[in-house]
C-alpha cells in the first residue's frame, strides 16, 4: 500500500486540530497561519535541496579568472593543484592545444615567478623514452632515458621533460597525470603559469580524463575586466544547462585536435551579411573552416566575410570618422558611438552566438577610440574568447556536438 506524502499527514493533523477546537476563533486563526507556514517551508526545503543537488553536480565545477587581471596576460585561467603536497598554478584554458605544460624550477626564459618545484613533489616521476605517452607526442628525442619534447605555443618555442604527477582542478584528484615540465622557453607567448591544454588530442586534459569526465567539459568566460573568478569550467556531463542549442562538432583531418563548427552566416543588425559559403566551408586539406577557440582573443575571419561584416558594419555606423587603424584595427572612431552600434550574431548550424556590444568593441584609452574588435584572416575562422564572454560553450566530445547559450558570469 503506498504511503501518503509526509506533507499531507502534517496538514491533516492541523485539520484535525481545527476541527477540535472550531469554538475558538484565535485558535482557528492560529491554525491556518501554521498550515500556510507549513507550504512555505515544504517550498524553501525544495529549495535548499535544489542547492545541496548543485552541490553534487557541481563537484567539478572550477573557477575561471581574467588573466588580466591576476598574471596580466591575455588569458583566461584557472587554480590547478599539481604535485604532493599540492603546489597552486594559475593554468591559462586553451581548447586548441593538447599538451599541459607547467614551467618547472630553473627554467630558462620562463619568466614564472612560481614555476612547478617538481623536486619537491613526492609523487613526480619523468616519463621514460620507452612509454606510451612519449610516442603520442610529436618531435620527441631522448636525453638518456628521459622523454624530451620540442614543440611551439603561438610564437614561442619550448624544450620540456614529459613527466606525470597528480593534479586537481575540482575535487577530483587525477593521478599519474602526463605534462611537460618546462626547462627551456624562448619567446614571450607562453603564460606565465602554463597551459592546460583542452583540445581533442590523446593527452590533452580532456582525452586523460576521459573516464572521469566523459569527455565533456563547458565553460562561461567572464569579462575580461572582472577582477574576480566570476567564471567557471564545468567537467562533465553532470551539472550541464539542459536548455541549451547544440550545433555539429566537426572533424577536419588536417588539424583533428581543434573544435571545428559550421559557421552558416553572420548577422549585423538584423541583415545576414552577404558573404560567399566558400568562406565558410570546412577544407580537409589546407584546414579551412571555423574554430571555437579559448585562447585566441580576437576573432578573425577569413578576408571575404571580414570585408563583407566590417563593410555592413560601417554602413550602420553612418557618418562616424573612420580612423584608417589602430594597431590590427581597421574599422575605429574617435567619437561617442554606444547608441548607434548595431547588434551582431554568428549563426552556426542549429545555434547562434548573439552578441552584445562588449563582445565585439575595444575602447582605446588613447584618445577615447572605439574599434570594431576582429580582423581579417588568410584561411581559418576564429570565434575568440573575446566574442565568446558571457556565454556558456558547451563541448560534447563523445556526442560530437557544441552547446552555445548567453550566460552571464562577470
């Protein structure tokens, strides 16, 4: 026989009661105020329980920070414990790099002020020539038995030791985890603490947690201005938003670790902007198409679709001064403009990026110049993290598809 819900045998007692006491107006009062309070706290227990279940999804949600405001770097970062006892790297997020790379003690050109003292964890060990994981990296050598990786990050070149420790981003403590130890680093595009690297290759973070965190992951990057860790990385497919537009994640064999999307079009205002589908197509063998990327800043887009949206886009401004550039910038005034800037989407197949004017303006503190923040490219779309600030990406590896929905987290 099925019980009846506790809540109906409280309010049933409190019927009871009035019933026993119907001669007593005060008392009848009373009552009816405890069976309201009664609802009041079933509705605030609903609550709290919804807050403790966030708690159980939320177990691997992990604070994202502006680099700008912590490392003054051009990234977004989050807290990674690493080693035994646990030393705290601040990690930039990067979606299009496989490799995690921290800078260890001595390291030569690192600039880090708090490298990896890999000496002082109990639970570090270099990884051997012989391993796997060496033969899953590109431009490898050896130094005895040692794994040494050659590699570059945007116009930096790193040499580094591939060893493993344990790391911690949420609560959850990933051991023997693969990474370069950075020894050697000329060029200033490596951040400062390192790089936790997000994208599809078989040691990126995503692919080593694989079991962990079905490799699915999301975030929402804050403004780049907010001078808290506002923003958050989510890991796993427990806690995503439910109500969110999917479209396909694609695979383009010429660069497989990178988040390839079909870029359909793009509105300024409410006009689709006429740009040619070959600016957008996805091609196997120079790598063309569109990337969604946390580590570019940025968008570019290829020359004939840039052209086509700056183009719209100075139309909507009117008569507004152009100034010729400024630095990569093409398209900048030097007067007020907030009330005439037009509204601008990226329209993917089955979702759409809208955004507002802080994701596609830069302000100047020189001379109070506004710019039009993108720039043209020779072949590969870029949706930036700029663009993305403010909105929940979702990246469904296993289901191959990418969730975009507005999310404010500054």
């Amino acid at each position: 026989m099925e019980r009846p819900h506790p809540l109906l045998l409280v309010l049933l007692l409190l019927l009871l009661s009035v019933s026993a006491h119907s001669g007593d107006s005060t008392l009848n009062s009373r009552v009816t105020h405890s069976a309201e309070t009664v609802l009041q706290m079933q509705a605030e227990d609903h609550t709290r329980l919804t807050y403790l279940a966030s708690l159980v999804a939320g177990r691997s949600f992990v604070p994202i920070g502006s680099g700008r405001q912590i490392l003054q770097s051009p990234t977004y970062v989050v807290k990674a414990k690493i080693g035994t006892p646990a030393q705290t790297l601040f990690m930039a997020l990067d979606t299009s790099t496989d490799m995690n790379m921290v800078p260890c003690t001595g390291c030569v050109g690192c600039g880090s002020n708090k490298p990896f003292a890999f000496a002082k964890s109990t639970t570090f060990k270099s990884l051997e020539c012989g391993a796997t994981q060496c033969k899953q990296v590109q431009n490898t050598n050896c130094l005895g038995t040692t794994c040494l990786m050659n590699m570059t990050y945007g116009a930096s070149s790193i040499a580094a030791n591939l060893a493993q420790d344990n790391i911690t981003l949420a609560i959850d403590s990933v051991t023997g985890y693969s990474f370069g130890c950075i020894q050697k680093a000329i060029g200033t595009s490596l951040p400062p603490q390192g790089v936790l690297g997000l994208g599809r290759g078989s040691l990126s973070f995503i692919s080593q947690t694989k079991t962990l965190y079905k490799s699915t992951f999301s975030y929402c990057l804050p403004s780049f201005k907010s001078p808290n860790f506002s923003g958050n990385l989510r890991l796993g497919p427990i806690g995503q938003p439910k109500n969110i537009k999917y479209t396909p994640l694609l695979s383009n064999p010429r660069h497989p670790s990178l988040y390839y999307v079909k870029l359909v079009g793009i509105k300024v205002g409410p006009k689709l902007v006429n740009i040619p589908p070959s600016a957008f197509a996805l091609n196997p063998s120079n790598g063309a198409g569109t990337i969604i990327d946390s580590g570019t800043v940025f968008t570019r887009l290829v020359t004939p679709a840039y052209t086509a949206v700056r183009d719209e886009f100075r139309r909507r401004m009117g008569r507004h001064a152009v100034v010729s550039s400024l630095g990569g910038f093409d398209t900048c005034y030097t007067v007020p403009i907030g009330k005439q800037v037009p509204t601008m989407s990226f329209m993917f197949e089955g979702a759409e990026l809208s955004m507002k004017q802080e994701n596609f303006l830069i302000y100047s503190s020189a001379g109070g110049i506004t710019c039009l923040a993108m720039s043209a490219s020779p072949s590969l779309n870029v949706v930036a993290n700029m663009q993305q600030q403010n909105h929940r990406i979702l990246f469904d590896v296993a289901n191959s598809k990418v969730g975009i929905s507005a999310e404010s987290c500054s």
